[in-house]
C-alpha cells in the first residue's frame, strides 16, 4: 500500500511548505515528488494535501496518514536497534521452565532481567522438565530450567540451590504431635506432581513394599492446583517448601507442614539452568546469572 520512502517524502513536503522545495531538499525533481505523492494518494485513495495556490498543507487524512505511519516508522528504528545490538539480549528470548520454578525464582528473575534488558521479549514455556530437555535440543526454546538429571548432553549447566520438598496438609487437619508414618500417610489420599515425573516417582518408591495398601495418588500439572487441593482437605499433599511458605499464594495460608518419620521425607529436587553453548552463549550466560541471583534473595 505504501512504503517508509513515501512517509519520508510527505514528511519532506510537510517541512518544506511545498513539492518543489521538497524536491531540493531531496535532490529530486519536482516532478518525480509530484508524482509520488499522486500515485500514493490513489493507491489510498483519499487527498493527502490541499493545495492553496505554491502551497499545500495536510489535509485531515493527510494528517491521520503521517500520524499512523509515524507510529511505524519507530516501530522499525526500535526492531533494527534491538536486533542489531552486538552485545547482550536482543529481540525475542525463549525460556522454559518447570512450574516448581514458576513459584520459586521466575518472578524474580524475570525483574532482573527487565531491569537490564528492558526491550527484551521474554516467551515462557512452562512445561515438565522431560519435555523442556526435548525443545531445547530441538531448539524449540533457547534457555531451560529443569531438573538436573533431565539436562540433555553437551549442555552448559548452571546448578541452583536444592529446592525442598515437604509433606503439607490442610491447617484444619488434626494431626498427631509425633511424626507420621508411611502407613498413617497412605491412609489419606495423596496429591503432587503429575505423573511420569520424577517427583512422583519418589513419592511412588516411598510407599512401594512400606504399607499394605498402596495409596492413591494424584498427579496434576499444576502445583499450584495441587496446593489448593491440600487447603481444601482433598487430601495431603508433596509441595516444594518455598512454594508453599509463599504469602503471594493465598491458599499457603492455609495449610501445614507435616511432620514424618525420616523415610518418609521426600528428597530435594535439584534444578539446573542449561543451555546449548553453540546455540545461545551470551543469552544462556545472562538468564544463568539472573537465575542464580533470583535464587538468592529469599537468603538475604
């Protein structure tokens, strides 16, 4: 319909109070402006100029034109700046990351990178740490934080610090004052994190051969789903601690940690951020220390 060369030129008469100063102001011939202009204002097919006698002025659709395709003309100084910068973040970042991460670190990870990169497009992909391994090698995305024993080969590999698992129950829930045993556990229904996951695999190792009856387990893709189930006296549950000690949920108010005998306890879950070096270097190395920042500041 119109190109930035004809913005520029409407720009040029606009300045210049008329088609033949424009012209000199370009270097071209009056003609060859005039011509221009006719041939974009049939394309629109509306009056960009009123002429009054040497002069012309915008007319109301000339002024909405050059006020419409002024917004595009930064539009694109801003996507060359961004994409031609030689050093740091530009344009659009891919980062996945598992939900655990979600509700421990990414918030405030994400304000320190908008802190320095503040033209930076971040795309989230929250997904199962198996399934992230996958679109990084496929480079589906650039940078993921999943658990340490998914990472693909040949990654780089930033280890955060252990996040602990915890058995939690609803604060309406009597429970003992001596720690629980698997059996006492098992006798209440049990919600975590989905199926196939490592996370549910240990909880399944800790009742396989421990009691008489297996039992049932809950998996959702939601920990944060998980975590009202538990407020809401579905049934007990396995929560990251940091997530459920987080006032920004509002269902952690209302549920409790569950004291259980040592076998009982769940292991920490061990995260890494990884990225392919030859791929995403510089961004790889960025998001890490961001990473690695953001898992500090509930220390300080």
């Amino acid at each position: 319909m119109f190109g930035f060369r004809d913005v520029e030129i409407v720009h040029a008469v606009v300045r210049a109070g008329g088609f033949r100063a424009a012209a000199q102001r370009l270097g071209l011939a009056q003609s060859a402006i005039s011509a221009r202009i006719a041939a974009l204002e049939k394309r629109l097919g509306v009056r960009l100029f009123d002429r009054v006698g040497r002069q012309v002025r915008l007319s109301p659709a000339g002024r909405r034109f050059l006020e419409e395709a002024d917004r595009l003309v930064h539009s694109r100084d801003r996507i060359v700046q961004e994409i031609t910068q030689t050093s740091g973040l530009n344009g659009t970042v891919r980062i996945g990351v598992a939900e655990t991460i979600v509700h421990t670190i990414l918030t405030e990870m994400l304000k320190l990178l908008r802190r320095e990169h503040a033209h930076v497009r971040f795309e989230l992909s929250v997904d199962t740490s198996e399934q992230l391994a996958h679109k990084l090698v496929e480079d589906e995305i650039d940078v993921a934080i999943l658990l340490r024993d998914l990472q693909p080969r040949d990654v780089v590999a930033a280890p955060l610090r252990p996040i602990e698992l915890a058995w939690y129950a609803s604060d309406r829930l009597p429970t003992p004052a001596a720690p629980l045993t698997l059996a006492e556990l098992a006798a209440h229904p049990i919600v975590t994190f989905p199926k196939g996951t490592p996370p549910y695999k240990q909880v399944e190792r800790l009742f396989a051969g421990s009691v008489g009856d297996a039992p049932i387990l809950h998996g959702s893709a939601s920990l944060s789903t998980v975590l009202h189930l538990v407020a809401d006296q579905f049934g007990i549950g396995v929560l990251p601690c940091r997530m459920a000690t987080s006032h920004q949920l509002g269902a952690a108010d209302h549920i409790q940690q569950l004291k259980v005998e040592p076998r009982a306890a769940p292991e920490d879950l061990n995260f890494v951020v990884a990225y392919f070096p030859e791929r995403n270097r510089e961004a790889g190395r960025i998001i890490s220390e961001a990473a690695l920042e953001a898992d500090q500041i509930d220390l300080l």
